[in-house]
C-alpha cells in the first residue's frame, strides 16, 4: 500500500498571471515564485502552513521562467531567467532590508529556459539553457569578478540543465582518470545534463587543460526521446556506484538513464505509470497521460518525482530488482 501523502498546502501568491517555477531554499524557510506577471515574490516560511510574503522583485521585461536558490554558504541569493532573454541575480542585503540585483548576464539572444547552481563544493557557478540553442555557465571569482563561457548544445533550443553531484561514481577523481602517473584520490568534477527541442539529451564535461565545457568523452548524446525533452534531473546522491539521470518529454515519456562507472556507457529504462493515460494506449507502454513537465530528485536522490500535464504528480523509487516502482500519487 502506498504511503499517505500529506494534504497540500494552498499559497495566496498575489501573482495576477501564470506561475512557472516555485523553489524553496537549501532549508526550505523561504519560497520564491516567478510568474509571467513579471514578478519574482518571495515568502518566509514558518511552520507547515503560514507562507508570509516578504519581497516582490521587479525587473524582466517578460515572463519568468526559472528561479534557482545559491547555497546558503554564498548568502541569500537568488538566479532569475526569463522570455527576455536574460538571467538575474539577486542578493538580500545586510540585515535583510529587502534585496538587490548584484548580476545581469545578457549574452542570450533568445529566451532563457533554465538555470541551475552547480554543487556548492564547485563555488558560485551558474548554468543557463536557452532557446538561442546555447548554454552560459557563469562563475563568480574571488575577486568579485564574473566570467562567462557560451557555448551551442541543441541546434534547436535548450529547454532544461542539471547539475551531477560534485564527486563522481565511486569518488573517482574524474571521468578522465588518474593522469601523468598520479595516485588516485578524490577530486571534484564538473558536468551537467541538458535536454533539447532536438528531443536529445545531452552530456557535457569541464576540460581543466583549456579550460572549457566540451562534449562528454564516454557518451554525449542519450538517444530516446521523440519529440521535446522537457525537463532533466541528475539525482544527487554520491557513493552509491551509479549515476542517474531522469529526462522527462513531451512524448509523454519519463526514462531513468544510468551509468555504473564514469567510462561505462548509459543505459535507459522507461517508467511504467500504474494507470493507462488518458489516449488509450494499454498500460506498460512507458507513456503518461500528458506531456511531463517536470522531474525532480529528492536530496537522498533515491525518489523522482513526476510531473504531467493532467495534474497529477507521481513518486518512483527503486526497488531491490533495480526497477522503478510508483510508490505514490497525487492530483491537483
């Protein structure tokens, strides 16, 4: 038997249009909406239920597509990306009286899809997805300066970024290995995940020898999607001998793509949903009742959860065969 989900909690925005992306920060005490209204709200938290508005932030000259919160090690910070093309950071000033734009980042000719930070133990580092078809990685330096980096990713849009978690499967130093004859030994290693209108998901790698994000060397193209990839999640778990990563479509299809060690190729199994969708198509055929918007891992990395446009949210978990199994549901 599934287990009980608690009742959802409704939250009076005061947004006057559509609502694309809602994230908590790192401790869940604050929320941040952004809206096609133009506006970023952000709210404190406080118990279960009271969601206290405490900033409205203005500036995008279109809807808001994306937000995502830096790790509180960096401060109250805040990353915005919108239609207009640009991405947005935003930082609380001292003694939390109200907040300030600290970052334009403009070298997107197209609407900016997606956002993401990078594992705190990488520094402020920020990617973004556009429909120009490239993506920016911004790193924010010691000395208070930014570089940007801007590369082409899918010829025909990019819709969606993850991050992988900061120490790769089985704390090897990198997907390259060991060079030059040195020991073995943890390090960090940076790579993402991103998702296209090409409806390819692709693999991207940071070459600290000419200092530059290039295609992953193992396997940099995931092949299965046939129509938009919506959404790609890399689970955050480390240590635990496989990488994950879930890529949701518009073809109505979730797959779970894993790879066993850094040199091993990526392997694909679709979810099964309980239920056959609303099209008629006979359960087992890998396919939702709608489009899926979004995926999300939870911090353990051991449940996705789904999200489809028939308004329902769904949370899958591995079981001891190494299938992923609806273990619950919930309808808006």
């Amino acid at each position: 038997m599934a287990p009980a989900l608690p009742e959802p909690v409704r939250v009076e925005t005061g947004h006057v249009d559509q609502i694309h992306d809602a994230q908590l920060d790192y401790y869940g005490r604050r929320l941040a909406t952004a809206s096609s209204d133009r506006t970023i709200k952000i709210f404190d938290v406080e118990g279960e239920t009271d969601y206290r508005l405490v900033e409205t932030l203005r500036g995008h000259d279109g809807p808001i597509h994306g937000l995502s919160w830096a790790h509180p090690s960096f401060g109250s910070i805040l990353a915005s990306c919108s239609f207009d093309g640009k991405v947005f950071i935003w930082k609380e000033n001292e003694g939390g009286k109200g907040w300030s734009k600290v970052k334009e980042h403009l070298l997107h000719t197209a609407s900016v899809n997606a956002i993401a930070w990078a594992p705190y133990e990488l520094g402020p580092i920020l990617a973004c997805a556009s429909s120009d078809g490239k993506v920016s990685v911004l790193t924010f330096n010691n000395d208070g300066t930014w570089d940007a980096s801007l590369f082409p990713a899918h010829s025909l849009g990019v819709t969606s970024v993850s991050w992988a978690p900061a120490v790769a499967v089985g704390s090897l130093t990198s997907i390259e290995g060991p060079e030059n004859g040195q020991a073995p030994g943890i390090t960090q290693v940076k790579r993402f995940v991103t998702g296209g209108c090409d409806g390819l998901v692709r693999v991207w790698g940071w070459k600290e020898d000419n200092k530059s994000w290039s295609a992953d060397p193992v396997q940099h193209i995931l092949d299965g999607h046939s129509d938009w990839v919506r959404d790609v999640a890399w689970a955050p778990s480390v240590g635990v001998g496989r990488s994950y990563v879930a890529s949701a479509g518009q073809d109505k299809a979730v797959y779970i793509w894993t790879q066993s060690s850094p040199r091993a190729p990526w392997t694909r199994t679709a979810l099964e949903p309980s239920s056959a969708p609303a099209t008629g198509a006979p359960p087992g055929d890998g396919k939702f009742g709608d489009v899926v918007w979004r995926v999300s891992w939870s911090v353990s990395g051991n449940v996705l959860a789904v999200s489809s446009g028939d308004g329902k949210v769904t949370l899958w978990k591995e079981n001891l065969k190494g299938k992923f199994e609806e273990v619950s549901s919930l309808t808006s």
